[in-house]
C-alpha cells in the first residue's frame, strides 16, 4: 500500500482509511472500507437492508436515513459521519442479535465492491427492534406484509437466538396477521417468549395471544 500512497494512486480518506485517488465516495463505500480496511463488526440492516434488496419501497427524506447494526461497544471513526456522505445514519449497537449465523446475512453489490448486509430474516427482526421509537408501527407492518418469501429454516434459529422478547412476540404477531405460507412452518413452541406483558405502543389494543398491546385497528376506531 505504500507504493501507491507514494504514487498518488491511493489518498487518505480518514485514519486507517485510503481511497483511489479523484473517487468519491457514498456511504456504501464508506461502510465498505470499515468493513474492510478497518475491519469493523458493522452491516447495514433493518430497514435499509430491505429497502436494498426490494422489500420496503418509500419516498425518499431530504436526508434519507441508513440503518446501521453492531455489537454493543463498536466505535466508529470520526470521519465516519452522515454529513459528509448526506444521508442520516441510525447506528444501533446491540448484542440482541446472533452475529455468528452465516444465514443470517448476505451482501450487496455496489459498482465493483460488495457490502455486508442483513439478509431479510435478521433484517426484519432488527427493524422491529426499533418500533416504535425509531420506525413507526404501520411501516412495520406494510413490510412485514412484503415477506413472502423468507426461509422458516433461517427464522426459526434466529427467532430462539432473538434477546429481544418484545421482538420476537411482534414478529409473530405481523407474520402471523399476515398469514405467510412460512409461517405455518415455525416451531412456536420452541421460541421462548418470556412473561408479562409488553407495551408496543400506548393507548392501543391488547393482543391477548402475543400478550403485546398495538395500534388500534383502523376499522375499530369508531367516529
């Protein structure tokens, strides 16, 4: 690498970090350098990853938001912040998550590089993570209605891996609402789902089932 920071083929792009020379570079690039130069434990999911693989289609903010996931503990470098790439990004660092599940990710190609991120089972899992603070509850749900297609061979170990109770029990709700062939083809009784009661949103209604209190239905709302 020397050589070519002498040649000028290679310029810093921030500590540890180098970039070809006259490149410029959006966030998929920059995660892909702490991916790789810095070798961070860091991957788009969430709601991003599903937006990149087609599953959740909205009009783009202003400052569109990246959803960004790591173990708790992960430090970022300095020059790795969403003004300089003009996006927002949403750094959630949590142990929630099992990271050593190979099925549990895939990548993304981006002109000639390729950047890891949630494969939609874990994907949707770290989006509701968030609900309702940093992701609404009906944007959840149009998702959710989206993912026909997951594999119950990689939910099922992610679901009993899941640290999140709340998680879990509002996966099952959604898939379930949903109707999903997959879903038919869980294990619920090998996903444990805690005690009590858990309050996804106030004011809203009580699934007795799933013991979690959500949004009123729009067709139970009387005028």
């Amino acid at each position: 690498m020397t050589k070519y920071k002498k040649s000028g083929w290679l310029e810093p792009f921030g500590r540890g970090a180098y970039i070809r020379s006259g490149d410029k570079v959006d966030w998929p690039g920059a995660l892909y350098t702490l991916q790789t130069q810095l070798g961070l434990p860091v991957h788009a999911g969430g709601k991003t990853a599903l937006e990149l693989k087609g599953y959740a289609h909205y009009l783009a903010a202003r400052q569109p938001r990246v959803f960004l996931y790591g173990p708790r503990g992960l430090v970022l470098p300095a020059w790795f912040t969403g003004q300089r790439f003009g996006v927002e990004f949403v750094v959630t660092r949590t142990n929630l998550f099992p990271a050593a599940f190979p099925e549990a990710f895939t990548e993304f190609p981006e002109k000639d590089f390729r950047v890891r991120i949630s494969a939609p089972e874990l994907a949707i899992l770290e989006m509701l993570h968030l609900v309702p603070k940093a992701v609404g509850f009906d944007e959840a749900r149009h998702v959710m209605g989206n993912l026909s297609t997951l594999r119950p061979e990689v939910v099922q170990p992610l679901l009993r891996a899941c640290g999140s109770v709340k998680v879990k029990r509002l996966f099952l709700y959604l898939a379930e609402s949903h109707d999903h062939a997959w879903f038919a083809k869980l294990d619920q009784g090998r996903v444990h789902l805690g005690k009590g009661k858990r309050m996804i949103v106030p004011r809203g209604r009580y699934d007795a089932k799933y013991q979690i209190t959500v949004p009123v239905d729009r067709d139970e709302v009387t005028p």
